[in-house]
C-alpha cells in the first residue's frame, strides 16, 4: 500500500530526497507519490517535517 501526501505539504522536498526508489515527485501544490513505484518503506514519512505523509 502506497504512501499519500496529504494537504499540509509545504512542498520543501525532504520527502523526494529520502525515497530510496524515486517515487515522489512535484505535482499540484506541493509532492505526490506515485504508488506504482512506491514500496511502502515507511522514509518519507520518517523524513516528512511537517507529518504530512501517510500510509494508505
């Protein structure tokens, strides 16, 4: 199950530079996470400042 970023992305881009897999890019108002290439390995969540990801 993939990870979503939820509307209190500030869009500081912590998140995309902890993704082993690359799975999080810009898009919209801030970073999305795109679930065919997430592994669910739980680091943009750990690397979120603002608690903004979550699993799905």
């Amino acid at each position: 199950m993939a990870h979503k970023i939820t509307d209190e992305c500030v869009a500081c881009g912590a998140c995309a530079e902890t993704c082993p897999v690359g799975a999080i890019a810009p898009g919209g108002n801030g970073y999305v996470v795109d679930p065919d290439v997430c592994v669910d390995c739980g680091a943009c969540e750990d690397g979120c400042p603002t608690g903004a990801i979550k699993a799905e």
